[in-house]
C-alpha cells in the first residue's frame, strides 16, 4: 500500500501494523516513492546472509609471509623524537 508522507506521519501506528501484517508500505513525496517501511522480520530477511563490514575487511587478501613478518617486526618507538 501507498502512503502520502503526511497521512504515513499522522497513522504511523497503523503503517506498522500493516507492515507488519500485510507486508512492506510504501511513503511517497510529492508522489514519488521515498521511503518503505518493513516489519523487523522483513528486513532480517533482507540482511540474512549478507557479510558485515568486519567480515568485508577480514576477507581481504592474505599477506605474504615477507610482509607479515615486516609488519610484527617494525619499530615500537615512534620515528621521530617529539618533545612535549
């Protein structure tokens, strides 16, 4: 179903509901979709499967051996002396 923002602002009780019940609503502005609004168990769905940010980030290559060891190896003092 539909709804014009300001009548979605005003009924946003039964917009859930009906999310929740009926499926996904849809917000339009000036008659243009905008926004949807989905029950909780809907938008899990949607985010099944998908990998976070971390899982991205651990999933990059694997570093060589060389370079592995470059990175354990480097200096734990700063490189340049800094007077406070």
């Amino acid at each position: 179903m539909e709804w014009p923002l300001q009548d979605a602002k005003n009924q946003f009780s039964k917009v859930v509901q009906l999310a929740r019940r009926e499926g996904p609503q849809i917000v339009t502005l000036r008659g243009e979709r905008a926004a949807v609004v989905l029950s909780a168990e809907d938008y899990d769905a949607l985010r099944a499967g998908r990998p976070t940010l971390v899982d991205a980030l651990l999933a990059g290559p694997e570093w060589d051996q060389e370079f592995a060891e470059s990175v354990t190896q480097r200096a734990k003092a700063p490189s340049r002396d800094v007077a406070f």
